[in-house]
C-alpha cells in the first residue's frame, strides 16, 4: 500500500504526521517505506534520523547543438514541446533551464546535429532509521527549477523489499512536483488546518485528488482554532475526515525541539494504527468513493 501525505499549503503539519504514521507503524512490526519527495525543502530526515548509506547523481539530459552540422531547419524546435529550443536567424538555441530531458530534438534531428550531455539536478539518498524504516529523500540543487525529474527518480529507487506500506511525503501546494508525488498512491492523506487559509488551499489539493482519480481522506491538525468551515467543506465534498489533531501546547514544544507525535502522545502510537486499517477498509470500498 501506498500512502501519499500532502497539504495545500505548507505549516500545515504534514511531515509531522507522516514521519509519525511511519513510526507508529514500524513499532508495530509493519514493514515500512518512507520517501521524502519534497526535494526542495526535506527535513523528514530530523525526525526520522536515518544513517545513510546509499547515494546517487540526478542527471537530466540536456542537447547540445553542433553548429557545423546544424541547417536551422526548425524540426528540434517543432518537436520540443516545452520550448527548450528555438530557431532564430537559422541559429538553433537551446534554453537548458526548460528542458525535461525527453530527447526528442535528438531523435528527431535530420542532420544527427545534436547529442545530449548530462547536467547534475540533484542527488538522491537512502538508509535505514533505527527503528527499521527504509528511508530516502531527494535534494535538488540550489537554484535548480526542475524538482519533477528528481521526485520521478526518487520514486523508482525505492526499495523493493518493502511491500507493506510505502509513505511518500509530498511538497506543499498543488503544482506539478506535487502531482508527481501523488502519482502511484493507492490514497492521500490531506492534512490541514481549520483556519480560512487552511480552507483555501485545502480546496486545491481536493481538485488534484480527484483529477488525478485518488481517494483521499482529511486529516485536520491544530483542531480546536480557527473555526468550522473546514468540516462544513468536507461534509459537503463528501471527503472524509479521518483524524483530528488538536491543538495543544506540549504537542507545539516537543515538534520545536524534534520529538514526533507518538513520543508527545503515546495514545497516537494506537490511533495511527487504526488509520492505516481504515484506509485499507476505504480502498476495499474504492469504487464506491470514486462514485
């Protein structure tokens, strides 16, 4: 099983929630997976405290055009669809920063003019957490635009010997690092905040749950501020809320000082077991969700 974690906006609590998930359940000797896909900002690392032992390059692969044999036909620039090449002049240019790397220029050259060198987008590393999760986080580089392909990357690195549960820890929002991070879920958590701001972007990561065709279940945190407009949405989008976290205190100081939720609330050790068998009871009943 697949579970993605994501939020509309960011604060909301979603690593907290999902390194704890992960924890709960790899206490109660469930195999467990864990993948940090917000590669701009992974810091599910400081919870989890993996040692890492395994590192690899991201490499995208970027055309590089040999101008004595370039004609400025055009054909590269017609097929790029992002707009990575243009022609100008009979000068074919090539703007790395919007390349995805697909490689059709290359394959679709006439004169074989352009061949296709590698440029680092970031790195990707796993290891072990000592309560036995199998961890792995992507790093884009600083200044890099181009987060998907190091998500994409990070996702077929993960370890095959985990069956049981995977948790991908998606970015905040609803851009496309996000929808790639959601892609292959079996369900998504939503967690937010019952706030108007919680409200608002909650409502853009119920819009890529169901154009992406995922079940998907609430989890409100800091419940207790803000006001109820948040389960009035759910109630009339008929998403479940499947937990409530509340607002409190000790939960706020032992998050600041990188204690997780099971530690602050042992009760939640039990509770987050209990989730993972109500979402298998939802995914059982999947047809009828997506109705």
């Amino acid at each position: 099983m697949i579970i993605a974690v994501a939020s509309g906006k960011g604060g909301t609590g979603k690593t907290t929630i999902a390194t704890s998930l992960a924890l709960a359940l790899a206490e109660a000797q469930h195999e467990v997976a864990y993948l940090d896909c917000d590669v701009e900002a992974p810091n599910a690392h400081l919870f989890l405290k993996p040692i890492f032992t395994q590192n690899k390059d991201v490499d995208l692969l970027i055309p590089v055009v040999d101008e004595n044999q370039c004609t400025g036909c055009g054909v590269c620039a017609e097929v790029c669809a992002y707009h990575a090449i243009v022609v100008l002049g009979g000068k074919t240019l090539v703007f790395p920063e919007l390349c995805h790397g697909c490689g059709s220029c290359t394959l679709m050259c006439p004169e074989k003019a352009i061949t296709e060198t590698p440029q680092q987008l970031g790195l990707l590393e796993a290891g072990e957490t000592p309560q036995g999760i199998h961890f792995a986080r992507g790093l884009l580089n600083v200044g890099e635009p181009m987060a998907v392909p190091v998500i994409h990357q990070l996702k077929k690195w993960r370890d095959p010997r985990v069956t049981e549960v995977t948790i991908m820890d998606a970015p905040p929002g609803s851009s496309c690092p996000v929808v790639e991070s959601l892609r292959e879920a079996d369900f998504i958590l939503l967690v937010t905040e019952p706030t108007p701001f919680g409200l608002h972007d909650l409502k853009s990561a119920v819009q890529v749950a169901r154009e992406i065709n995922i079940p998907a279940g609430v989890i409100i945190n800091r419940d207790g501020i803000g006001d109820a407009q948040v389960e009035a949405f759910c109630a009339q989008a008929d998403i479940p809320i499947l937990l409530r976290i509340p607002y409190g205190r000790d939960i706020g100081e032992g998050i600041a000082r990188g204690k997780n939720l099971i530690d602050i609330r042992p009760e939640y050790h039990g509770i987050f077991q209990n989730l993972l068998a109500d979402i298998a009871q939802r995914l059982a009943h999947a047809p009828e969700i997506a109705a």
